[in-house]
C-alpha cells in the first residue's frame, strides 16, 4: 500500500472512531422510560413526583386495583387528581387521621425495635459476663 493510501485509511478510521464515540455517547444518554404508578404514562422527568403517602397509596390503589410498589413516581395529571381528592372538605379529617395514624404506627414500631433490641443486647453481655465468670472460676480451682 502506497503512502497516501494509507493516510486516507487512517483517516477513514479516525472518522468512524469518532462518529462511534458520539453515537456511544448518544446512547449511554438514554434512560430506561419512567411510567407512572397510577396511569401508566410514561413521564418526562420534569413531570414525575416521588409516589409516598398513605393517602396517595390509598388513591393509587383505588383506581388501580392491582398491588403496589414500595416506591415509584407519579405523574402530574395524577398528583393534580390526588390533590383534588386529598382536599375536598369531606376527605381532609379522614386522610389527616390516617396519616397521623401510620406515622405514630410507624414511629411505635421503631421504639419496639429499638426497646427489643436493647433487651438483646442486655441479655448478650449478660450471658458473656456468665461464661466469663465459670471461666474464671475454672481458672481458680
């Protein structure tokens, strides 16, 4: 192969590396599509709002009837209808309560788990101090 020849191979090939650098850009770009927990719709992610709340779990799960997620997004034609929903003056006493309801449910579970873990813990040193003491006593004789 000839000089020049190889110097327009060489280009060919630094034209294709680079047009397969932005087309490898380009892709790791794309993100997997968001859709929304109540309707579905695939969402921008402008338009998404964190799915929480007791009150939007039990909107979501009324008009879908299907089991839930632990975490998700929602969209805003969604969160604009909880928001109408939530509010209504018939609702409002009713979902506060619920929502004080399972904070303070929440809340009491992590005291029990902390109380019943520092039991644990108790007991552990205590059977530790027992061992440790027959030892000694082994020791002793």
């Amino acid at each position: 192969m000839c000089e020049y020849c190889r110097s327009v191979e060489r280009e060919r090939e630094e034209k294709e590396e680079y047009y397969f650098s932005i087309i490898q850009r380009r892709i790791s770009c794309i993100k997997m599509p968001i859709e929304c927990v109540c309707c579905n719709v695939r969402m921008d992610p402008n338009s998404r709002r964190p799915f929480t709340g007791t009150a939007m779990r039990l909107l979501v799960s009324a008009r879908t009837n299907t089991v839930l997620p632990e975490s998700g997004w929602i969209c805003n034609a969604c969160r604009m209808s909880y928001r109408n929903w939530r509010y209504n003056t018939e609702f409002a006493n009713v979902l506060d309560r619920l929502e004080e309801e399972s904070n303070e449910m929440i809340v009491d579970t992590i005291n029990k788990v902390r109380f019943l873990y520092s039991i644990y813990v108790y007991i552990y040193i205590f059977i530790y101090l027992i061992i440790l003491f027959r030892m000694m006593m082994r020791t002793s004789k």
